[in-house]
C-alpha cells in the first residue's frame, strides 16, 4: 500500500509509522525509502503521548489503520496482547486523530469478524460473531470506531477484507508459509483436516480497494472487500506442491503433507458479498494463477528480508483458547 501510494501519488506526503515488530522489514520499502514524500517514524500506536504529538507536529490529513497483531495461531496464546494492540491501540489513534480533525480515518479490519458459515454470505449489515481471540479484538476496535462516528460524525470508514497474499507478507501466514516450507524442501503443515476454505485476494487487487474507499468510500459506512475465489487449505498446499516441486502424483504429493492438530475453533468458510464496494467501481483483476506465480517467485528471491524469518516456519503449538 505504502509502495504504491508514494509512487503513484508524488504530491502526497505518507508517513508510515510503524512498530517494527517481530514481522516487519524496512527492506520491504527500500524502493521507495528515499524518495522525498515518504518519511519513516517508529513507533507504537499504544503509545498515547506520542500518538498525540505524532499529530500535533505533523499535517495528517487521512490515516490508514493497517497496524495490528494479526496472526491467529498467535492469539490463542497471547489474547491479553491482542486486545490491548488491536483495541486500546485502535482508541488511542481514533481519538488522536479526531482531536487533530482528520478529513478521514479507514480501520482495516477483517471477514473474521462474522464468523464462519457453511452457506449464507454476509454482507455489510449481517451480525459480529467473531470465535477466536484474534477476531475478537478487530470486531470490539470497530466499536470503537463506530462510535466517533455516532457521536461525533468524525469521518471513519471500515473495511472488512478476505484474506490477503503477494509479496512482502511474513511467513507466519499460509500461503507464503507453505511455499517457503516447501523451497526449503519441509512439509505443509495443514490444521485438521485441511477442508476449511478461504478466499484470497493478490495484494495489488486490495491496494486498489484502499484506494477506492480512499477516494470514494461514504464517511460511516462498512465495505467488504471480497472475492468469489476460494479454496480449501489442503487444495491450496496440493497445487502449490505442483508448482514448486513440479509433480502431479497424488501419492508424491502426499509426501509434502503433514497433518497437525487443528486450532480450538477454526471457521469452515468466510463467503462474503461485495457488491457495495463494486458500486465504487472495485472488483478484483489479479487471477490466481498470475498471482501466485508472482509470489512464489518473490518468496524464492526475498524469503531472507526477515532475520527470523526461519522462526515463521516452525510449527505452532496448539493450545486452549483464550489463554
């Protein structure tokens, strides 16, 4: 997103204010990290008096809220963390942000937030029903965000997305997880049975997205940013085994599997209707199999841009929810 906004919008100034957590990695942005309507400032969202001079000595006009603990497995064990990131952290920038009258404030939340369903698609107005930790905490900070709407008409916006894969993305998530433990010659690690299904959108597809919502999205108003591709976990490791290890064998392919405990809840599907945000003019172009031919590739070139990236390849531990 910060790549192609620098890029593409050279009379915009973005800053990018980042934690640096365990998953990010400046070398993500070395191609645009000297240009001159870009500037870098570390710091923690948590951090309320920062937070406020961040937006007193800087002219923030509209804030893009990407930053979040995000990696489900994780927040079965770290619940506490994920709250106070994803739901204190989400206030302290929100109420920033309006008392420094920001023309407008996107949250970047997510599908998660419904809940699975095996058939009924959701659509902006269908019910919260988040079941894990992680979930959880997006669907309490869009309360939070809601709210500066209802009583203030402060300009928020919130997308809900389906799951996102491209480069740049750290290897704790399936898609580069898989294709990295595979060019390292290591199995897929698949929950369960491996048939619970998501959608995936190329990264490209929801920069434009941001982008229309940027441009065009209604003040108060909730976009789901969908796609009708879906597949299964365990076909989703079957073809990138096909791709990177070159064979059709059933037999061989199972050789590059190996089945691990599932999470304590792990949703079956996320079918989500997107047809407010195809009113703005967005659809998805990317097909999958350019995609994530891209990605493989990327990964084959970039997997070292984390330190720890190898740490993302180990297997999860398991444990009881909410711990």
């Amino acid at each position: 997103m910060i790549v192609s906004l620098v890029e593409d919008y050279p009379n915009y100034m973005i800053i990018n204010l980042d934690k640096l957590d365990y998953c990010a990695s400046l070398k993500n942005l070395e191609t645009i990290s000297n240009k001159q309507n870009y500037k870098f400032i570390q710091g923690d969202i948590c951090d309320s008096h920062f937070v406020k001079l961040l937006f007193e000595t800087e002219k923030i006009d509209i804030v893009l809220h990407f930053a979040a603990q995000t990696h489900v497995d994780l927040s079965f064990v770290r619940a506490f963390e994920f709250t106070y990131v994803n739901v204190y952290g989400t206030h302290v920038l929100v109420s920033a942000a309006h008392e420094a009258r920001v023309e407008k404030f996107i949250y970047v939340s997510t599908d998660e937030v419904y809940g699975g369903s095996l058939d009924k698609e959701f659509d902006e107005s269908s019910p919260k029903q988040p079941t894990n930790p992680y979930a959880s905490s997006k669907a309490a900070a869009e309360c939070f965000v809601q709210s500066y709407w209802e009583q203030y008409k402060f300009p928020v916006v919130i997308t809900r997305s389906s799951n996102v894969y491209g480069p740049h993305q750290y290897p704790e998530k399936v898609i580069p997880k898989f294709i990295s433990l595979l060019q390292h010659n290591r199995k897929c690690c698949i929950h369960g049975s491996g048939l619970q299904t998501r959608n995936f959108l190329y990264a490209t597809d929801v920069v434009e997205a941001f982008l229309t919502v940027l441009k065009k999205g209604k003040p108060g108003e909730i976009y789901n940013i969908g796609t009708n591709f879906e597949m299964s976990v365990l076909q989703l490791a079957k073809e990138l085994i096909q791709l990177i290890k070159e064979t059709n064998s059933e037999s061989e392919m199972e050789n590059w599997v190996d089945y691990v405990d599932d999470r304590p809840t792990n949703d079956m599907r996320y079918p989500m209707k997107s047809e407010k945000i195809h009113g703005l003019g967005w659809r998805p172009k990317v097909p999958w199999k350019e995609g994530i031919k891209k990605t493989i590739e990327w990964y084959r070139e970039n997997f070292h841009n984390w330190k720890n990236a190898e740490k993302a390849l180990e297997p999860f531990p398991v444990q009881p929810p909410f711990v």
